[in-house]
DNA sequence: AACAGTCTCAACCGCCTCGAG
DNA sequence: TCTCGAGGCGGTTGAGACTGT
C-alpha cells in the first residue's frame, strides 16, 4: 500500500502566498488556535494544502519568528555550530579509514559512521540556538551567504578546511579562527550583487574565469558531490540506528577503528556489553558530536541543554571557547592519527583510483567516496536489503 | 531600453519520525 | 505489534528582483 500524497486535491493554489490568505490563516490560528492543519485550509476558506499552510505559518506568519537581516553574531554562531558539526563528522570519516587496502569491515565502518553523523546534523539544532530563527531561515542564510563566504575565505563550507591546492583565489590562507568569517559588523548584509562578489566573478589572475566559472553557483554545488551521493546511498539503506548498531555488534564495527576507542571515556567498554549498552552507546555517541551537550563547555560556562540558550545570552564567551576547543581537537586528531584527509580538493581527478593507490587514495576523501560509491553493493545485499 | 545572466528566498517536494488507535 | 497519518525535516526549485552589457 502506498501512501496518499500529502496536497491531493482539485484547484489547490501554489506559489506565494498574498496578502488576503495570510489574514484569513492568522485570522483562523488565531481563533482556533495550531494543529489539526490538514483540515485548516478548507475550515480557514483557503485553497492550499495543510502543509503549506504549516509552512507559512511557523516560517513567516507566527508573531514570535524574527524575520530580516542576521546580525554578525548570528552568522557567527551559525558558522561555528556548523564548523564544529562538520568538523565532527570529518572526524569520524578520518578515524575510520583504513590506511591500507579497504577491507569490508572498513567500508561497513565507514557506512556506520556516516549514518550515525547523518542523524546527527541538522539545521533546526543550529536554529534552536538562535532565537527566534527559524530553521529554514538558517538554511537559507546559510546556502545563499554564508556558504559563499567561506569560499571566498577559500574555506571549505563543507569540512572548513582550507580548500586545497587552489591557487586561483587571491587569498590562501586560512583566518585565524573562524570568529574572523562572520562579517564585519559594517557589512550585517550584502546588498544584492553589490558589495559581495559573486562566485561567477571570482577571476584566475590572469583575469580569467575559475573553473566552472560559467556555471550558477547552483550547478556548481550540484556537480560537486560524490560525497552527496554517498550519503543518500547510505540513508537509503540504513533505516535506524539500531540496524547500524546491530551490524556494528555482529563484528563489522571494527573497535580499532573506531574514533572512540582511542579515548578514555569508557566508549569502547561500552561496546562488548549487552543489549543495554546500545542505548548507552547511542547516547554517548549521539552526546559527542553534540557540542551543546557533553561538551566542557558546559561545566565551564555552565550552558545547560535545554534552558539556558534564552534571547539575552551573551555567546561570545562561548564561541571563543568553542573556536580554541575545535582547535585543539583537530591538533589532537592529527597527532593520534598521523594522516589528514583533504576532504575539499575536488580538483584532483579521483575516478580512477585504484585499491593499489592506497596512500594517495587515504589522502583524498573524493576518492573515497567514489571508491565507496563503486563498491557499496559489496556492503549491501539489495535483495535482502541488509548488510552482508 | 532591452535583454541575458545572476541572485535571493519563499515555497514546494519527498522522505522520515513518532504517536495514536 | 502493526498501520496510518500528522507533523517535521533537509534539499531543491523557480518567480521575481537586480545587475551588467
């Protein structure tokens, strides 16, 4: 049995919403108050689908959503939640690749990873430090502003690592800290096509365009991703923590290579135990990459998970910790690992690289995530649909 | 002035989660 | 325990505004 689609229905309207619709929506949660929103549009006299009407209503329409520009502290939260989420699931793919030939409890590891970090990452945890904000504000922001910034930084706005070996940009050094990516407080919003360059625009110095320079910043990010395609795979056959968890139980999940295992938090025990230490395991788990939560921060700042976050908190404090915390912690990575994963250079032609090509192979996650990519159905069995 | 290219962001899409029955 | 549907989510689209030639 398939499901109905959600916006079945006859002379259903789409697109923006006009003025007229807006009253009749406030007009009716007002009145009646949220929820039940399928039956709203026809109860409201609007001919849109309940979901739309969700939308528009927690997107725009609610009186405590705070539209307009983002302050640059805002921008700065965004970018450090984002970094340190990102830097985390960097993380775990770069403790979890092996150094030598990848081996089938290699690749399932890297895929339980992965899977684990996509229940991680989400953009309503970054909005729900930003009062007010909604999450597809956040999004928004990030993917028409902030993303391009970073670029311009020659920041990877995927890993926020220095995109490598580019030398077309004029500047290739990192900033210091990623406190210095927010913009100054002068410029809290680019002017359409004004102040901030467009990556169309971005010249080699001989004034030549950069690569894909004819593109749309659109098409430029959709061409990118090897990683992108990676992770659909993967979230296309993983349904639940506990399928990941289970086959990590079974002995694919290579204590060894597990980001955890080096350290003195009790993970690893953890992992021998018996059913009960899944839950404890997913906790933990899911705690770690959650710097909001079982991070120091909160012993030193006293930031707890779900109270303290309130319209006047000042984040400054906390960001600059956060900022010299990732720091450290990337130093600490490199040290216990001994090698770094170049996540960003996409200009390395990576379709060819052979299982012999081992070192170069650790060294460009495209690489792996093509490799993986064109041995992923050795991981899965497509009939069963279930790691094998 | 006209046109093409680019940018922004509100809205949509399709999938997922979770709770009620 | 299972099914179903409401609500939630991130990714993507496309209309309209803007800029450059």
């Amino acid at each position: 049995m398939s499901r109905k689609p959600c916006c079945v229905g006859e002379g259903l309207k789409k697109g923006a919403w006009t003025t007229e619709e807006d009253k009749k929506l406030i007009s009716y949660i007002h009145e009646h108050g949220e929820g039940g929103w399928r039956d709203i549009p026809q109860k409201a006299g609007l001919k849109r689908c309940g979901k739309s009407c969700r939308l528009r209503w927690t997107n725009y329409l609610k009186p405590d959503v705070k539209r307009g520009e983002f302050s640059s502290e805002e921008e700065q939260i965004i970018i450090m939640l984002h970094a340190s989420r990102g830097n985390k699931y960097v993380y775990m793919l770069k403790c979890s690749l092996p150094r030598k030939a990848p081996q089938r409890n290699h690749i399932n590891t890297v895929f339980d990873m992965i899977s684990i970090s996509l229940l991680v990452f989400r953009w309503s945890d970054i909005a729900r430090h930003l009062p007010r904000r909604t999450d597809n504000e956040v999004k928004n922001y990030w993917n028409t502003h902030l993303k391009k910034r970073l670029i311009e930084q020659c920041i990877d706005p995927v890993t926020h690592k220095p995109l490598a070996s580019n030398s077309n940009h004029t500047v290739n050094t990192p900033p210091e800290n990623l406190h210095s990516l927010a913009a100054p407080s002068s410029d809290k919003q680019y002017s359409r096509s004004s102040s901030m360059p467009s990556l169309s625009r971005l010249t080699n110095k001989d004034g030549t365009p950069v690569q894909g320079g004819a593109l749309s910043h659109k098409k430029r990010f959709k061409k990118s991703s090897s990683t992108s395609r990676l992770l659909n795979k993967v979230a296309a056959k993983v349904t639940s923590v506990k399928e990941i968890l289970s086959a990590s139980m079974e002995g694919s999940l290579s204590a060894t290579t597990l980001p955890y295992a080096s350290h003195s938090n009790g993970f690893s025990e953890q992992i021998g135990n018996e059913e009960d230490s899944s839950n404890a395991f997913l906790t933990n788990t899911l705690a770690e990459f959650d710097p909001f939560s079982q991070s120091p921060l909160y012993s030193e700042h006293e930031i707890n998970a779900t109270s303290d976050l309130g319209m006047d908190y000042d984040f400054s404090h906390f960001l600059e910790k956060l900022g010299r915390d990732d720091h450290n912690e990337e130093n600490d990575m490199n040290v216990e690992y001994g090698h770094d994963l170049l996540m960003s250079d996409v200009s390395q032609e990576v379709s060819s690289t052979s299982v012999d090509d081992q070192d170069n192979m650790i060294e460009n996650f495209e690489g792996w995530s093509n490799y993986l990519l064109d041995h992923a159905d050795f991981v899965y069995d497509t009939e069963s649909d279930s790691l094998i």
